[in-house]
C-alpha cells in the first residue's frame, strides 16, 4: 500500500510548495483538492495539501477558461466530499453534459435513472399522520422532512425507511414547537413525564393538544418496533424510547435554562443540543430499519453513550441550524444560539466574525468526522454513508443567502422532486 504522505509528496518540492508542473495542471490540482477533504486532524499532509491547492486555484481562477473557471469556483465553494448526494448528482449530470468527450449514451442513462428515481417521491405518509389537520399551530414541513429524509438515504431501495424517517422528524418537529414556543412549564413538565413513562395512561392529565401528539408519537412508534421485529426478529421498542426520552429531557433542560434565566457554556449549549437535533434519535432509529449486521447481542453497544460519529455528525448538524435559522429562531423567542455563546465566551463583537469562528468548527468537525468514520465498529458499518449524508445534508438545507431558510428549502424540494432533467 503506498503511503499517502509520500503520495502527495510526489506533488512538493523540496520547500513543501506544489511543483511547477502540478501548479499547470488545474484538473490534477482539483483533484489534489478534492482529497484532501477527506482527511483526519491527523493528516497533516492532507491540511497542508488543501491550504496549498486552495491558494494556487484561487489565484488561477480569473487566468482560466470559462468552463473550467466555473469548475473551479463550484469546487472552492463546496468540495465534492461535503455535497449532499442527490444535488450532486443534478447538478453533475449538467457539468457532465458540458464536457467535450462525453459519452451521450452514459448521459442519456443517467437522465434516465434520475427522472425514475424522483417519480417514485410521494408524501402522503404526512396527510395519514393527521397533525396539521388537528394541531393549528404545526408548521406545515412535511417536504422539509422529506428532503432531510432524501438527504439522508438517497438509494431507491430505501424507499420505506425514508417514510418512516419522514414521519418521525415530523413529529420531532412537531414537540420541538412544543417545548420551545407552545407549551406552559406545567405541561411541560407533565409531558416530559408521560414520555419518560412510556405509558398511554399517563396522557388522561394532558391538555388535548399534548395527547394528539404523544398519540402520534407512541403509535409510530410502535408501528416501527413492529416492522423491526417483523423484518428482522429484533425488539427496538427500549432502544427507541430510550432516544424520545434523552431527547424531551434535552428540551426540558433548555426550558429550565429559560425559567431560572441560566446561560449556558458554549460546551454545555452544544452538548445538549446534539440531543435536540434529533441526531441520536434518528440515527438509532435507522440502525434498527436499515443495517443487517445489528443483532440482539451488540446492540448494548449503541446507547449510554451513543457512538461517538453520531455525536460528531450531530455537532456539525447543531452548529450548521444556527447559523441557518438564527433570524427565524429569534423571532419566536430563542435567543440563545451557538454563536452568541462563542461571541460572549470569546469577546468577539461582530456577529459575522463568531459565525466565521463557527464555521471553522465546523471544518476541524469534518476532520475528526472523517477520522472516526475510518475504523467503526462492525455493526455500525452501514451508518457510515448515512451519517456523511446528514452532515452533507446539513449545508445543503442551511448555507443559504436568502432571508429565509425554508426558501432554501423548497428551491431544492422543487430541483429534486418536482421538476425532472431534460432529456
């Protein structure tokens, strides 16, 4: 196996700049580039590698033709490692269109299989779950979920999984405006111990809005254990509660945060808030629906704690609905985020340099991301596509320049639900 420090060292001089010879050849530097996103915090050659690339092909671009000059900039915006699949592959069947030697035949299939793919899409699933229709303060997203969904598990074949997916953020969702804007400390509290109870009687105290909702949640649920044990002989149901009620603790503990007017650390506010962003709950929920290595024996290693890419992913999900979401989470009432705690805790003034800080913590996470993701237990071995697909995911729904997230949103429902390649 060749060593990958004394591969890329093929590309140095002797003062660790790139050769004269790599400098010329732009579709070789890309590539160079393009691997070195897929580094660990380890790979010193790799960090040293991106800094170099970057700088050269910056400074290339404006000498560049036209076709290969947008190349570039799409590749120095967003490097192929962090693009969220289905885009990609919209987007990469135009580049591929534009290519002189392309082989029509190969385009021709492409279009094709992509056009398949998108007709399959429906979301019926949202009208059968009835909480819009019974709920009036539910923020109608179900093709929100359904992008997180798709973002999450492009395949075909994970055509159900991503239904029942859908469903779960749904409700997810649903608690989430609960907690954070709907709900009084007193429900609050009873509603956190009905979930932690995991008992349909506890609901007879609820106000009625609050047992619609633990209805949905308590009966999905119970219709997933039962898939997982149909199709797998595996009882989920303790694994799955157990991510619902981490979770609403999560939310309360934010609630109490509020009520006692604490601020949290920065480390505290994250901590917390990887639980919140339903990563845990989904990614154990997937592991039940999706990997055929998990048996009733390892599954002792997948809770208390969860491993340790989940949290990573996680984080990165965490940081990137901050720095999304900020204005609409502010004008319903949430006025602490990880940007203000890193400004606060840093002394930083401008705004636009904590969320810079932000998104440099975001980078160091794809490090260790890619690090983690290099050697994980066997079990865990299918989660590693799903886990780089949120974190992937996660840029495509919240880099946005429009005032709104949700813009964002249904700019790329359209692209990949809606409106079919030309062939």
């Amino acid at each position: 196996m060749i060593d990958k420090a004394e591969a890329f060292q093929n590309f140095m001089d002797a003062n660790g700049e790139l050769k004269k010879s790599s400098t010329d050849d732009i579709e070789g530097l890309l590539s160079l580039y393009e691997a070195s996103y897929m580094g660990s915090s380890e790979e010193y050659v790799l960090s040293h590698a991106k800094e170099i690339t970057t700088r050269h092909l910056s400074s290339s671009v404006s000498q560049l033709s036209p076709k290969l000059q947008t190349k570039v900039l799409e590749c120095l915006k967003l490097p192929r490692h962090l693009r969220m699949e289905r885009l990609e592959a919209r987007r990469y069947i135009d580049e591929y269109g534009n290519e002189d030697d392309h082989i029509s035949s190969l385009l021709e299939f492409a279009k094709i299989d992509y056009n398949k793919v998108q007709s399959l899409l429906l979301c019926e699933w949202w009208e059968h779950l009835g909480l819009s229709s019974k709920l009036c303060f539910v923020r109608d997203r179900h093709v929100e979920c359904f992008l997180w969904t798709f973002g999450l598990l492009p395949e075909p074949s994970f055509s159900g999984s991503r239904i029942e997916m859908a469903k779960i953020i749904a409700i997810m969702l649903v608690i989430d405006d609960i907690y954070d804007t709907y709900g009084s400390y007193d429900d609050l509290l009873l509603f956190t111990k009905a979930i932690q109870r995991w008992d349909l009687n506890e609901t007879e105290q609820l106000p009625e809005y609050m047992k619609i909702c633990y209805e949905a949640l308590y009966n999905t649920n119970n219709e997933i254990c039962d898939k997982v044990l149909r199709e797998r002989g595996l009882r989920a149901q303790p694994f799955l509660c157990k991510t619902w009620i981490d979770m609403v603790e999560a939310y309360m503990m934010e609630v109490e945060w509020v009520k006692s007017g604490k601020t949290p650390t920065l480390k505290e506010y994250i901590e917390n808030g990887v639980t919140t962003s339903g990563t845990y709950m989904a990614m154990v929920h997937l592991v039940f629906l999706i990997s055929n290595m998990i048996t009733t024996e390892n599954t002792q290693h997948l809770l208390d704690p969860y491993p340790n890419f989940f949290t990573l992913a996680g984080t990165i999900l965490r940081l990137w609905d901050d720095l999304g979401t900020v204005k609409e989470e502010q004008e319903r009432g949430d006025v602490v985020t990880s940007i203000h705690l890193l400004m606060k805790e840093k002394n930083i003034a401008c705004e636009e340099e904590g969320r810079k800080e932000i998104l440099h913590m975001i980078t160091e996470l794809w490090n260790d991301l890619n690090g983690d993701l290099a050697s994980p237990d066997a079990m865990l071995l299918p989660m590693i596509k799903v886990v780089l697909n949120m974190s992937r995911a996660c840029h495509a729904v919240y880099q946005h320049h429009d005032k709104s997230y949700l813009s964002n949103v249904e700019n790329h429902v359209k692209s990949l639900f809606y409106i079919p390649v030309a062939t």
